[in-house]
C-alpha cells in the first residue's frame, strides 16, 4: 500500500501513484483506500516518510494502539497517544474516512503536554475490524499520517530583503482555537459544481475586475473566468511546491530566453480538467466559453521554434511530474506585432501587458540585485586573497510566477520571469536630493533591460543592452536557484545532488560564470572545488547549424560591463588551453579553434565554447542535427570528449496542437482509440492503424477537417475580405521569413502554376485541383531581404486574387501577425504543408510535427527531424522535394553552371514586370 502523505496536503491530495475509488461503494473491502471528492492521481512516486527516530525527527513521537474493547463491543479500539498540534483531529479523521472506517464514539484524555484520543471504530459495512493485516496497516497509516502533520515554525526568506513568513506554533487557549479554525476553513478545495463556479466567477467580477455584476462585457468576464481557474491553479501549485520541499529531490532549473507560451486559459483549464464545468456555469450566466477564451491576448515572449520548445517543454515536464521551475524574462513589449501597410510590414510594439495579465503572480518580496560595470578589487579573508566585485551600476529584478499545469497530475510547475526595476536605494538619493531627472532617468535605462525581445545589436549600445539582457537574466535566476538550496543545505558538496541546470542555446551560458563567481566570490569556495560543481550541474541544448552563427561577444565590451566574469573566462579558458596542450600537444590551429576567447581585430568570446567545456552533456536538437555537430560544427570538441554529444530531437505537445487547438479531431481520436490515455502518452495514437480501413472513421475525419477548415476561411474573410472555396486544397507555408525557409521558392512555384493553368484550355481546367496558397510569418525588422519576399507576396497575391479568369482554383493570401493563437486556426484547417527548408539547415523543425498531428500532408525536404518522421510514417506518406543534405555542397560548389530549367527562367520573365510596373 502507497504512503498516505496527508501531513501538510488538503484532504483531496495524496501524491501516491494510485487512485481512489468511491468512498460510497461500501461493498469493497476495508483496505482498499477511499478518498474525498474530487481526488485525481498523481504519478509522482510517493514521498515515504522514515521511522520516527531521534536521529531523523526529534520531535515525531506518536504511538498507535489496538486494544480490546469492553464488553465484547461490535467495534475495534484504537488509543493514540501524541502531543497536540495544529489540525491533530483532522488528520485522524482524515485517514479513517479515506480508509472508509467510521467512527462509532471517541474520549479524549489529556496527560502533561500530550493527548492521549481513544477512537471506536468500524469497517464501512458498520462490521469489527479483527483481521490483523488490516489493524496493522490502519495503525501504519495512522502514525505516518499523523508523523507527518507537524506544523512547528517554518522560517523562509524568500529574497535577499529578509522578509521572514512564518508559521504559528501550536499554543493552547485562544490563539490555539483560532489557529484551528483557520487551518479548517483552508482544509478543502474550491469546489467545481456550477453555482460554486458562477459564484467566484461573479466575485471577481465585483471584486477583482471592480465591476457591477450586473453590468459587465466579455473582456471583464474573461479577466473574472482567468482568476476563477487562477484560483484553483494556484491550490495544485502549493500542494506541488509543498511536497517537492518535503521530498527533497534534485530539482531541474530551464533557463531560456524565450517562452512563446500563447493564450492560458484553454490549455489550463483542460489540464485541470474543468473545462466542461466552466463551459457549463458560463452559459448558465449567459456567456459563452470560446468567446471570452478569444479575449486573451497572446504572451509572445519569444520567436520561432525555439521559444515553442521552450513552451512544450515546461507543459511536459509538468504532465510527467518533474520537480522543475523555468526562468525566462518578462518582456514588457514582446515579440512585434506585425502590420502590412502597401504589401510591406512594418513593425509596432506589442503592448501584450497593457490590460493585465491575470496568469502571472507578482512576488515584491522576491527581489535579487543585478550588477553592472564598476571594478574588481581584492580582499583578504581569513588570510586567504579574494576578488571583490564592486558595481557601478546596480537594478533590481523582480519575480513574476505564472504556474503551470500538468495533464492527468495535480502536479503543478512554475515559470518564473524576471522584470527589470531600478535600484531603491540609488532612486531615492537622487529624490531626495532634488535630482529628479536622473531618476526618471535611471528608472527608464533600468527597465530598458526587460523591455524588448532582442534589442537591435547593429550598433554598440544595442550590443551592451543585448549583454545587459542576457546578464539580468542569468543573474537572478542563479541567485533564486542559490538561495533556494541554501534554505535546507549547508554544505555545498551537496549542490549536484539537488541542482539541475538545462541551457536552451547559448542565450543563458552566462550562468556558468555566474555560478562560478558566487562560489569564488561569495561561498570562497576554492577554484577547484567550485569548478567540479560547475562541471556536475550544467547541460546544454544547442539549435545552431553552423560556426558562423554561434554567439560572441566582444571582450572590451564584456570587460567594461561585467569585469570580473570575464577574469573567470580567462581562467577557465586559460586551464583548459593548459589541459589540451597536454592532450593535443601544440596543434595550434585546433588550439585557436576550440579556445574560448577568439583573437583577431576584435577579441571576442565564443559562448558555444564556454558551454562545452563546462556543461557534462551537449545535445543537438535531431540526429541530423548531432551528425553536423560532430563531424562539422564542433567536430574538434566531439574528438576530445565524444561521450558528452547526444541528441534529444524537438517535439510539440498534443495537449497544446490537438486538444486545444483541434477539440474535434481529439473527440474523434479518443472515440476510436477507446481512451484518452493518448494524451499523455501519444505513442497510443499508433492504434489508429487498426482502424485506417474503416468508412465510418474516413467520414468522420472528413468533417473535422471540413469544420476546420471553416473556421480558417471565416478567419481569412475576416482578416483579408478574400472569400475562398472549402473545396480548395488548403495549401499553407508558416515560418519565420528567411532565405533558407524558401518561402521565396514557394511563390515562383504559385507564379509557376498560375502560368500552368492561364494556359490550360477549359478541359484541361477542369482536372485541375483548386488551391487556396497561405503563407504566413514575421521578418525580424533589419532583414531587408525578408521583407522584400513579404512584399513579393503581396504583390502577386493581387495580380492572381483579382483574375476572373483564374476565379477559385488559384488563390494566394498572406495572413500577418502569425502567432500561437493564429497557429491554432490555421493548422487543423490545412490539407497540405509546406517544408522547404534547405537540407543542412533546420536544426530540428517543430512545425511540420504540428501539422501531421493534425491529419496534414507534408510536402517537406529531408532535414532536421523530418528524417526521423520520415522513418515513423514511412517514405509513401510524404511528399519529398528537393536535395539532400550530402548533395547541397556539390551543388554550391557548381554555383553558375548549374543549367536551370526552361520553367523557371519563364517564371523570372513573368514576375518581373508584375514588381516594376
């Protein structure tokens, strides 16, 4: 039988890997467990309290005993003897009504400082209770239940400002009873029937939102319905949090740049699985669920695939019970927002923040400082030399929480993100001096740090406020992860143990200098000792390609902002250049190579090198991917240490791109499957294939795709006024606007076949197949090249939308301001896919995964993690095109001589007068 944790859980909550059936089935035998209302299992493997011993718990004296009642009575006897603390009765009772045992009459006796409670009890049948097995296992339950329960003062400093939260200590009297009655009154769960929900929906609305219940519009009932599933939220997290600080287990701290998480509401509200009982209360109230989820706004803090990973990555590690917390930063503006004005886009700020965000949580007591600039000086300590760094600048960050469900689990993580604030210290001084613009000044430059996703680095300023970022960044999260062991360790030979750190790209890699400099510097720990912890706790996941986009940064600007970090590259790079030498002998060209600080006109650091000489695992992002890095991309480091190289290949949640974004098609999935176990475990999809033959399944997954595709032509009306036919093959193209993406190829392909079918005469016409192109994504604002491709797009968008003659079998659409909600409409309504990319240049490629979950073809080259899919489908239900990975180099090399086909310089002849008349 799994440990019953109900120590500091509420009664709803047991992280055992079982659950509970009915306590009303009273047919079932006494030792099968019974819970409360609403209990949902977890997977996380109970945390087993040990024995009470002196040596492990001082305080746990508790003894349970099973006595004979008087006069034969129809009733088993149980005498527990303990000292008295908070919610002691409850507890007991607590374990006899998940056991199903009832109680026919109790005495309570006291004795010094302990309680000696003499309990009568019967099995849920009203029958004696003798079988010895059972008494010893309800004693069992007993005594680590009640073991437990101890709520002796806790003290937590959360931040570095020393506030101090702290539970109250059992006292008898008056304090005692209203210590009891708040524990009671926070003892259950919210409950999830309607009124129940429609009541704290309308609470928020009065006093949350600060609007009449009588009188309030869609936006101000989303903002209610958000803190309403808040609410319940945050219940799980605190259980979550509260077992994890008891297990003790080593914790996984992802830091990434970027989190492109999307809209919440949907995917927490079906992680929880309340979904249906929202849906329920709101339309009782007269609203209707899918039209206040439309007035969420999307958190576009970040750009592209990595920053999804980023997002599916903390859903799953949610959904698989992981003790894991994500850092990332809290970007004021976010990604762009995307408008085409003329057929060009031009880029506005993305005010995501401007009317809330009722997910996040913000901690004003979890402050750390972040510094800046100034010098490095020495200082001796217990006659031992340490650096000192001593800052000319120095901010605050502040914590932002927003928790995050698991599917299937009360297991819930968190993500915290970090805002930039300026000094309290510095900004009074230049208030009370009278200096009050350079406090608005000092307020604007510090909040300039979390402003905006990837300041412009064309120019020096935007390079130090890009370093700046990054540090912030590294900074508070190394303190917060820091100051969290150091609540329940001293001894840092135990950091390995429970640290965990995960670098998404080399964005993060600072932390390495980080962590190093607060052992050093701070701990004086000593080099040696600090740098086996360095090489235990960090891994790294690259997503670069090639030598020429791994990140550098320049040494004087390094050394002007953050002069004792780069002393420690030096040294770290010095004794590795040391080590080799030893091992290479004196290959200097290997040596420059693999060094971390490149020389030349201007000394940079390469970043890449810092993470693969400190982390003990690099991974690619596909087993392509591995191949370029160990025979091209970091081949000399995978000679000196091939066992630190592995690939873990990008994937995409289920939860996220089929049941959120396509409930249709997860109905008819679980419908024909027999279970909804597919969506943890999506391996169970493979069961579809004994269904592949059947008519009725054909029929049903034509109307999913029909309604989807209803929904995306009401959208493309909406946005464009273009109408388009449903018996249009959908045929989309959704990336980042780059040259190797090739969207670029994808328009000489639609002028290519509009050109086919002016030719065709009306016979020839009527075989061919009707196709709406879709192409959609963003330009980063300095790539002249991408924008021109927008604009080439628009430009034959209207030459082909505005042809009578071409009517519905050829239409072309640009949809701008692609973003995760966007995604959601656009990708269960397409029939074909298109993957362009060129071989050797998409280090994993998460969206074709997308589109295939959702019933798409995919027209795609053979590269990244479209080989491994490749392998999966087979080669027959793909669309192949273009060259492979081995063949692009001897092509390049052939450049100009390449003969090109007859169509193609055609469609160059026909384009051309279409941009410049």
């Amino acid at each position: 039988m799994a440990t019953l944790s109900f120590s500091i859980l509420r009664p709803n909550t047991s992280f055992s890997s079982f659950q509970f059936p009915s306590k009303n089935v009273s047919s079932l035998p006494i030792l099968l467990p019974l819970p409360h209302r609403n209990t949902l299992p977890l997977t996380l493997s109970a945390a087993k309290r040990p024995p009470a011993t002196s040596e492990n718990n001082a305080s746990a004296s508790v003894t349970v005993e099973i006595v004979a009642p008087e006069n034969n009575d129809n009733s088993t006897a149980f005498v527990i003897r303990t000292r008295n603390r908070l919610g002691l009765l409850q507890t007991i009772m607590r374990v006899f009504n998940v056991l199903g045992i009832l109680i026919d009459k109790a005495t309570v006796d006291c004795e010094g400082g302990y309680f000696i409670k003499k309990l009568f009890v019967t099995d849920s049948r009203g029958n004696k209770i003798d079988d010895q097995k059972s008494l010893e296992r309800i004693k069992k339950a007993l005594v680590e239940a009640i073991d437990g329960d101890d709520d002796a003062a806790v003290s937590v400093s959360p931040a570095a400002r020393g506030i101090m939260v702290r539970k109250p200590r059992l006292e008898f009297g008056e304090e005692k009873i209203k210590a009891e009655r708040m524990f009671g009154l926070m003892d259950v769960f919210l409950k999830n029937d309607p009124l129940s929900l429609q009541k704290d929906i309308l609470d928020h609305v009065e006093f949350t939102v600060a609007k009449s219940r009588f009188n309030f519009d869609d936006f101000e009932a989303y903002h209610a319905l958000a803190h309403s599933v808040r609410d319940r939220l945050i219940e799980r997290w605190h259980d979550t949090q509260i077992h994890f600080n008891r297990k003790g287990p080593k914790r996984l701290y992802f830091l990434s740049l970027e989190f492109l998480m999307g809209r919440s509401l949907s995917n927490t509200v079906i992680n929880l699985g309340v979904r249906d009982q929202f849906a329920d209360a709101l339309s009782q109230l007269g609203f209707e669920f899918e039209v206040l989820a439309e007035q969420e706004g999307d958190a576009c803090l970040g750009n592209g695939g990595l920053a999804r990973l980023s997002a599916c990555q903390m859903d799953s590690l949610a959904t698989l019970d992981y003790p894991a917390i994500g850092y990332g930063l809290r970007y004021q503006y976010g990604l762009f927002r995307q408008v085409i004005l003329d057929g060009f886009q031009h880029e506005q700020p993305d005010y995501w923040l401007n009317f809330g965000n009722p997910w996040e949580i913000e901690r004003v007591h979890i402050t750390y400082p972040v510094k800046f600039y100034g010098t490095v000086t020495d200082e001796v300590l217990n006659k031992e030399k340490h650096k000192v760094w001593v800052p000319g600048e120095v901010v605050e960050a502040v914590a932002y929480d927003n928790p995050i469900p698991g599917y299937g689990t009360r297991n819930t993580i968190v993500l915290r993100l970090w805002a930039a604030k300026p000094s309290d210290q510095h900004n009074m001084e230049s208030y009370n001096t009278g200096d009050y613009v350079d406090a608005v000044v000092n307020r604007q430059r510090a909040e300039s740090i979390s402003s905006i996703l990837y300041p412009d680095d064309r120019s020096y300023q935007g390079k130090e406020l890009q370093l700046k970022q990054r540090y912030f960044f590294v900074s508070a999260s190394v303190q917060d992860i820091i100051r969290r062991f150091k609540d329940t360790h001293k001894n840092f030979n135990e950091f390995p143990e429970k640290v965990a750190l995960q670098l998404n790209d080399t964005h993060p890699s600072l932390a390495i200098a980080e962590v190093m400099r607060v052992l050093l510097d701070e701990e004086h720990l000593g080099w040696n000792r600090a740098w086996d912890i360095i090489c235990k706790i960090f891994s790294y996941t690259t997503h670069t390609v090639s030598s020429e986009a791994m990140e550098k940064i320049p040494v004087d600007l390094m050394g002007s902002l953050l002069p004792r970090h780069l002393q420690i590259i030096y040294d770290i790079n010095f004794n590795f250049m040391e080590k080799l030498k030893k091992m290479i002998g004196l290959d200097y060209d290997r040596l420059a190579r693999m060094s971390i600080v490149e020389e030349g006109a201007v000394k940079n650091i390469r970043m890449a090198n810092l993470s693969i000489i400190c982390c003990h695992t690099v991974n690619g992002v596909s087993r392509l991917h591995l191949e370029l890095l160990k025979t091209k991309v970091f081949r000399d480091f995978y000679e000196l240490w091939p066992h630190k190289f592995h690939y873990k290949t990008n994937g995409v949640t289920q939860r996220r791109w089929i049941v959120v974004s396509n409930p249709s098609l997860c109905a008819l999935i679980s419908k024909w499957l027999g279970t909804e176990a597919w969506i943890r475990d999506i391996d169970l999809l493979i069961g579809l294939r004994d269904h592949a033959t059947n008519a009725e399944l054909h029929q049903e997954w034509k109307m999913v795709k029909k309604v989807n595709k209803i929904r995306l032509a009401e959208y493309i009306d909406a946005m464009s006024g273009l109408k388009v036919s449903l018996n249009a093959m959908f045929d989309v193209h959704t990336k980042r606007i780059h040259e190797y993406k090739r969207q670029l190829l994808n328009i000489l392909g639609i002028i290519h076949r509009y050109d086919s079918i002016k030719n065709m005469n009306k016979n020839d016409r009527k075989k061919v197949v009707p196709r709406v192109c879709i192409i959609s994504g963003k330009a980063a604002p300095g790539y002249e090249i991408a924008k021109k491709i927008i604009k080439l797009c628009h430009v034959v968008a209207e030459k082909i939308n505005n042809d009578n003659d071409i009517g519905d079998l050829l239409k072309l659409v640009f949809i701008p301001d692609y973003n995760v909600s966007v995604a959601e409409l656009v990708i269960p309504g397409a029939d074909l896919s298109q993957h362009l990319s060129t071989a050797g240049h998409e280090a994993s490629g998460t969206s074709s995964m997308k589109f295939l979950m959702n019933g798409c073809l995919l027209l795609a080259t053979e590269d990244g993690s479209t080989i491994e899919m490749i392998e999966e489908v087979g080669r027959e239900n793909m669309f192949l095109f273009g060259a492979s990975v081995n063949d692009v180099p001897a092509l390049r090399e052939k450049g100009p001589a390449l003969k090109v086909p007859l169509q193609f310089l055609r469609v160059v002849r026909y384009f051309r007068p279409i941009i410049y008349v």
